[in-house]
C-alpha cells in the first residue's frame, strides 16, 4: 500500500519535472469600478455615441471585421479598469476593459507614462487609432504584461504619444482591449493583426482554456470594486446553473464584435419588443441599449417618459409598481431581466444629474432603427445581472444566471 502511494508520488514527481507545457488553472483578475461623471453628457448621449462609432467601424459592405479602427471606450459613465503591470521592473498601469476593441494601450494618463525597460522592445510600428472626438497615437512595443498570475513575454502593446479625447476618469491609462484580434488590422502602418493578451496567454500554454469569464455585480455604491475577469476558464462560484452558449454572430456589424443573436419580449403577455436580430455583448456601455423602435415600444408599455437631464427613461413608483420583466431569448434559454434590474441605482441618481427620488430606467436608445446589424448592445446594465463568456477559440459567447439576476438591489 505504502509503496503503492511512493510509486504514485514519485510519478507524479516525474510528470512535474518533464518539459510539457503545464496550463495554469484559470487566473482571475480583479476589477475596479469607476464611475465618471464629469464628461458632459448624458448617460445617454454617452452610449449613444459609442454604438454610432461600434456601428461605423464596421461597415456591413465589408462583411467582417477587416480594415476597421476599433472604438475604445472614453467616456462610458461606469468604467472597469483591471491592474496590469508591465515591463521589467513592472510599471503598473490601470486599464479599461474593453471587450469592444481589441488593441492593447498605455499612455492615456500623462502622469504616468511608460518607460521602456529591461523587456522593451520597441517594434518600430506605428499605431493610429481614431474614436469618436479623439485619437491616440504611438509606436507598438513588445513587453511582458503581467496580469494577476499571468506573465505574458512578447505582448504587443500600443504607447501612445498623443492621445486626444476624453479621458476624463482620472488615473486611467488606457485599454485592455480583449475583443476579437480581427479588430486590430489596419490599426498599424505594418497592417499586422495583433494578438490580444487572451491570444498571447493562449499561444505560450498559460491557458486551461481559450476563454475569457466576465463578472459584474449589481452595485449602489460608486466605489465598489466588484467585477472579475477570468482568463482561461469560468469562475464557478461566480453564476449557477449551467452556461448556454451562443455563436458568435455572422452578421455585420455585430459579427465584429464579441456579437450575439437576441429576442426581447416584455411582460408576462410576451409582448415582442426586439424581434430576433443581432447586436452585441460590450464591456464599454453603461446601459442596456436597445434599437429605437424598440424602444419607443418599452417607453410605450412602461408609460416611462423621456428626461431631459439625465437622458433617461423616468418612471413614477406607480407605473414602477406595475413594471413587468424583460425576457432575453438568448440560444433557446430565456434570460429574465427584473424590474429592479431594469432601474437605475436610485443612490447614484444625482451623480447622473437626476432627483434624488426619481425612478430611472437602464434600457436605452440605440437611436437607430433595428435591422442594420448591430441592434442591441448589452452593456452593463445586463452584464451585472448574468455571467458572460467570451470562448474565443469556438467564437461562441455564453450566458448564466448568477446570484444577483433576481436580487432586489436598486
Ligand atoms: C474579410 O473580407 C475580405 C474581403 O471579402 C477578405 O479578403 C478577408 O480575408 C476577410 N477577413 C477575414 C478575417 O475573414
Ligand atoms: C523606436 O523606433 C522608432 C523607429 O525607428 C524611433 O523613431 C523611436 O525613436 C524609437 N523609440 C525609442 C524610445 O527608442
Ligand atoms: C513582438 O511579438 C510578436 C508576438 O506577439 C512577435 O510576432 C514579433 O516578432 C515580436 N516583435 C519583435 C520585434 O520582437
Ligand atoms: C519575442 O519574439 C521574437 C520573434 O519571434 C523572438 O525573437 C524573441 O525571442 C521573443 N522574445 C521573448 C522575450 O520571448
Ligand atoms: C461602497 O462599497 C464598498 C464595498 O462594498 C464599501 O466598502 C464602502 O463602504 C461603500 N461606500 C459607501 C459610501 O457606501
Ligand atoms: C404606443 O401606444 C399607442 C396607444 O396604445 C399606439 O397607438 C402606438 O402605436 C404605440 N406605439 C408603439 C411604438 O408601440
Ligand atoms: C427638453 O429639452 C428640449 C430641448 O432642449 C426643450 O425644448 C423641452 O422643453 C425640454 N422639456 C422639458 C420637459 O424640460
Ligand atoms: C442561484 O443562486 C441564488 C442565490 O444564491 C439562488 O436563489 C438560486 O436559486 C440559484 N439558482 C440556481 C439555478 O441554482
């Protein structure tokens, strides 16, 4: 018996020191919340301008996501960043999750600019990505990126010389991009696609899986630190139940993103709001954003009205009473979004300049019609209600329903 146990130690011994590539177990990588306001605009006005420019950047002629700029996120309202350090020694820089672009950038923030390092290489590359208002421009460098326990050699990494453009939040420095690497093409003189960081992890066998799981949380509080992504693998104790996944979408523009299939009824009667239609799943929206005739339908069913201040739909506590679930039908699951997830945190009204005691909704409008190929974006507003995952190796997306889809938080 004992010796039994030794042969199986010193096997396992063996296998340990053999030179196979031995994957990590996922590595999860915590998320600060940041809440900007001082952009001015509107809530609205914000994701609005973000799904013109996501819709823009591919253009349906194109077919896919070849010679686009991808739309970094700005001045989204509620922003992730994750701590990445980079170089050797490691500088630490503090980078918005964006699963809507794919380039991976420092430099946003002048007070803390990158300075090359044992690890540097400087590529000779020069990238120039345009968004909406602004533009950032620098060279592309290789330098090992450490994200929680993940060390990646050789991560293409833009440092920007100029950035223009409304970075707003303070002390942010630039773009984790973990959106589809097709994103990146046409971003550099060279033309090269980019590996992302998920790409990189994957390419060195640091991952269990070609996968990345996003987590957020329902929050009323500005300065929650509650999102989490996961390279590598799914966090179980992050959703229950089992995860339905989805294709990516073969329609653009949304088959450029991390983009999805979706109907959206509304109530117990089912009342169709969004026919089955394409759109996309995006770490970079505050809202839920919805195609407009859409949502001229949801105003008309809430009897919300539109407010001027904040740009959002407001209800009175009546018609709250009587606000009815929205039903995502998401690859033959139904998604149930509550009423209380649908209104916006009421102790964050006045950061977005409403009444302390007004009602709020989180469905927003596209300010397109449906049809055009990016018709819904699941921001936020969705995301901390249900678990997301990006596969990007099966190009597939998949969904569960966590502790917090039926809390009553707001
Ligand atoms: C995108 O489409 C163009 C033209 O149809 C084609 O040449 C290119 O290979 C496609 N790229 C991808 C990544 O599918
Ligand atoms: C990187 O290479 C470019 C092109 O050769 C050069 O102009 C630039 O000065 C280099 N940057 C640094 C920091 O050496
Ligand atoms: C930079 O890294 C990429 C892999 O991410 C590699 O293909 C490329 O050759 C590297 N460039 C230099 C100059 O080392
Ligand atoms: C980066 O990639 C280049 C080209 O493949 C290679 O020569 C170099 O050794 C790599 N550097 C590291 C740190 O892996
Ligand atoms: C916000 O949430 C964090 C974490 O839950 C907590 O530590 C902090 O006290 C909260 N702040 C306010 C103002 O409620
Ligand atoms: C809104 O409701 C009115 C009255 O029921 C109806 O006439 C109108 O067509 C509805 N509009 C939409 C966009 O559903
Ligand atoms: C909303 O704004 C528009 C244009 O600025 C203005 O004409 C309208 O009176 C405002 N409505 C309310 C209810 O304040
Ligand atoms: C998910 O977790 C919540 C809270 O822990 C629980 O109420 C719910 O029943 C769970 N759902 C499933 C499908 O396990």
């Amino acid at each position: 018996m004992l010796s039994q146990l030794f042969v199986a130690l010193s096997l396992v011994a063996f296998t340990a020191a053999s030179p196979v590539v031995i994957r990590n177990s996922p590595v999860t990588l915590p998320l600060a919340r940041r809440f900007n306001t001082n952009s001015g605009h509107t809530i609205a006005e914000i994701d609005q301008s973000r799904a013109k420019a996501l819709k823009a950047a591919v253009s349906p002629a194109a077919g896919n996501g070849s010679g686009v700029n991808p739309v970094p996120v700005t001045s989204s309202t509620v922003i992730y960043t994750a701590e990445v350090l980079i170089g050797s020694p490691p500088q630490t820089f503090n980078l918005i999750v964006d699963t809507g672009s794919s380039n991976t950038w420092v430099g946003a923030n002048p007070s803390n600019p990158y300075v090359p390092t044992a690890s540097s290489v400087n590529t000779t590359d020069i990238i120039l990505i345009e968004y909406g208002s602004g533009l950032f421009a620098g060279l592309e460098y290789n330098d090992t990126v450490a994200l929680g326990d993940l060390s990646i050699t050789n991560q293409t990494i833009g440092v920007a010389q100029f950035a223009l453009g409304s970075f707003s939040s303070e002390g942010v420095d630039g773009i984790l991009g973990i959106g589809p690497a097709d994103l990146t093409q046409s971003t550099t003189a060279s033309g090269d696609e980019i590996p992302t960081i998920t790409d990189n992890a994957w390419a060195l066998g640091l991952l269990e899986e070609y996968e990345v799981g996003i987590s957020f949380e329902p929050s009323t509080n500005s300065s929650d630190a509650n999102g989490q992504l996961t390279f590598g693998g799914v966090d179980n104790s992050k959703f229950n139940g089992s995860i339905t996944y989805v294709p990516i979408t073969s329609t653009a523009p949304a088959s450029g993103y991390v983009g999805i299939e979706q109907s959206v009824t509304y109530g117990s009667s089912n009342v169709p709001i969004l026919e089955f239609t394409s759109g996309i799943v995006d770490t970079g929206t505050t809202m839920l954003v919805i195609a407009s005739d859409a949502f001229a339908t949801y105003q008309n069913l809430t009897g919300a009205v539109l407010d001027n201040t904040t740009g959002l739909l407001k209800i009175t506590p009546a018609q709250y009473d009587n606000l009815e679930s929205l039903f995502f039908n998401i690859g033959g699951e139904t998604f149930e979004l509550t009423k209380n997830a649908q209104i916006w945190p009421r102790s964050l009204n006045s950061a977005i300049g409403g009444d302390a005691d007004s009602i709020y909704l989180i469905v927003s409008n596209l300010g397109t019609p449906s049809g055009e190929g990016l018709d819904f974006i699941n921001g936020y507003g969705f995301l901390q209600r249900f678990y997301a995952v990006y596969d990007t190796v099966n190009s597939r997306v998949g969904f569960a329903t966590t502790p917090f889809t039926f809390a009553e938080t707001n």
